[in-house]
C-alpha cells in the first residue's frame, strides 16, 4: 500500500513543510479529525439518542481522538521517513 501511495515528488514537498506541520495536518486534523466524526455518529447511531448525548461524548471523542492523530502522525512520518531513506 505505501509503496503504491509513495511519491517522491510529494514527500520531498511534505517533508520541506516540517514533521509537526505534518503531524498536526495529516495526524490531528485529517485522522483525528475523520475519526472523531465517524466516532460520534456511530456511538450516538448505536444508542439512538443522538443530540443529548452528542455534546457530551464530543469533548471526549475528540480529546482520544487528537491523541491518536499526533500518535498516528509520528508513527507516519517515521515510516515515510524510513521508506524515503531506503528508498533513496
């Protein structure tokens, strides 16, 4: 899957951004994001209760969720890192 998704063209364009532009845009943004979506509408589909309960589960999907993203992101970078270096 990386292999197929990797370009160096892009990735030397990502990597000119920095590791934290790419952790906080990739990471907490797109996964944390995306997650925390996809996470509210599921719990709160799941229990049929979805306004009352949304407010509440929200500061703490989205907290995890933000965690997970920059845990995500670090990981991401170190593979591209690797690939970028093996590759090269």
């Amino acid at each position: 899957m990386i292999k197929a998704a990797f370009n160096d063209e892009r990735w030397a364009e990502i990597r000119r951004k920095g590791k934290y532009r790419f952790i906080y845009d990739y990471g907490m943004l797109y996964f944390g994001l995306l997650t925390s979506v996809c996470s509210i509408l599921v719990i709160n589909l799941l229990d049929g209760v979805f306004l009352e309960k949304a407010v509440s589960d929200l500061l703490f999907v989205i907290l995890f969720t933000t965690i997970g993203g920059v845990i995500w992101g670090i990981g991401m970078w170190r593979w591209m890192e690797y690939y970028y270096h093996r590759k090269g």
